[in-house]
C-alpha cells in the first residue's frame, strides 16, 4: 500500500509570514493529493487538492505544488494568520483509498 | 445539504458491550469510508464501500469491529466487545462520482471512550 510521510509534525510562525508543510509518497500509481484542516474538536476539511496532472494549484493565500518525479508535495500558506490554526493532513490517494500523512500542527502567532 | 451526519456525537460505555455507530453520507454520494483518529495512529482508514458493497476492509483492527452498509443512505459500525484501546475518534466520510479521487467530506465524528 501507500506510505505518505509528512513534515514538520509542528509549525509555529509568526502572524503575516509564510508556512510550509511537505509530504512525501510511496507509491507512483497514486494520482490525486488533497490537504484537509482540522481545528481542534471538529472534522477535518477539505482546503486544496491537486491532481497528477498539474504542477501547481493556487486558492487565494493557499496553494499546492506536487513533484511526480521526487514523488512530494508540499502546501503554502502565505499572509499567515491566527485563524490558520489548526492541525493540517495531507493524503495520496491510491486505488480509490486515501492515506493520510501524520498532521502538522501549525500556530500562528498573533 | 445537512453534510455527512454521524450519531451519537459522544459515546461512553464499558468494557465489553455493544457500541454501534452510525453515519447517514451526502445525498447522491456512492463511496462511503470510515476512519478512526488517535493521537498514536493518527487517521486510520478502517472500511470503504461503493455503491454500499464493502470493497476493502483491510483496515478493520480485527473480528470484533464490523460494517454494514444496508442502503445508500446509511451506515454502521459495531463493536462487540468493545476495549479501553478502542477509544477514539471515529469519522465517517462520503464521496462522489469517482469514489475517492474527489474529496471526501467528512462527518463531525463520533468520540468514543471505553472505560
């Protein structure tokens, strides 16, 4: 099956900076990776996802880059602020089934 | 659309009875997963169906957790006897046209304690 290694496990900032989260995978067949935010006590939620077949994914102050050949991606945040919060997961899907990478919890500090 | 809707919200029991969970998926969506959160394990994808057949239950810990999935709106997951290391998180989630290659959306999860 897909292994998906996430880094770092926590991110702290400082509010108006940018944010990085890195995700690797295993398996090349795997074609669509989205990132889902989860705040504390609620469900996780889908923010971006981008598919096999593009490079790069830009959503206001979020975007995503996926790298087939080094087989990672990796999600921005820019203007950071304290409402960006919360605990983030990438996943690569892979025969119709997500795996998800371990979390980044990520604090903006005001 | 009211979402993907789990019940209860909170489960308290004891060791070794019958915890059932349920999960009403979006309107329309044909993949259905459920999902178990730790601290430890982070999320674990336990059981998916599409089109309400169970199509891989590799996930599932072991006999005493099972799923049904009797119609398209509607899902179960059992455990019997339920265990203290049972306590978790457990979210239920819908897709789609396409099952898992668009996002899922999940449920709000149900957090189970077994004391």
């Amino acid at each position: 099956g897909e292994n998906v290694e996430q880094h770092p496990s926590t991110l702290s900032v400082q509010e108006g900076d940018s944010a990085v989260i890195k995700c690797t995978y295993s398996d090349s067949a795997s074609n669509y990776f989205p990132w889902y935010k989860q705040e504390l006590g609620k469900r996780p939620q889908l923010i971006i996802d981008i598919r096999s077949n593009v490079g790069e994914k830009k959503d206001q102050r979020i975007a995503v880059t996926l790298n087939k050949t080094a087989k990672h991606f990796s999600l921005h945040i820019t203007e950071t602020q304290p409402e960006d919060s919360a605990v983030y997961f990438c996943a690569a899907s892979y025969f119709n089934k997500f795996y998800f990478g371990s979390g980044t919890k990520l604090n903006v500090k005001p | 659309d009211a979402g993907v809707i789990q019940s209860p919200r909170h489960e308290v029991t004891e060791m070794g009875q019958e915890v059932t969970l349920r999960c009403k998926p979006i309107s329309g969506h044909n993949s259905l997963f459920w999902y178990r959160q730790t601290m430890m394990r982070g999320l674990e994808l336990l059981i998916y169906f599409n089109n309400n057949v169970p199509i891989d239950d590799s996930g599932m810990p072991e006999d005493r957790f099972s799923a049904k999935m009797p119609n398209a709106s509607f899902s179960t997951l059992k455990i019997q006897p339920s265990e203290p290391r049972d306590s978790a998180v457990y979210f239920c989630a819908s897709s789609g046209v396409g099952g898992a290659n668009y996002g899922y959306t999940f449920g709000s999860g149900t957090r189970l304690t077994v004391v």
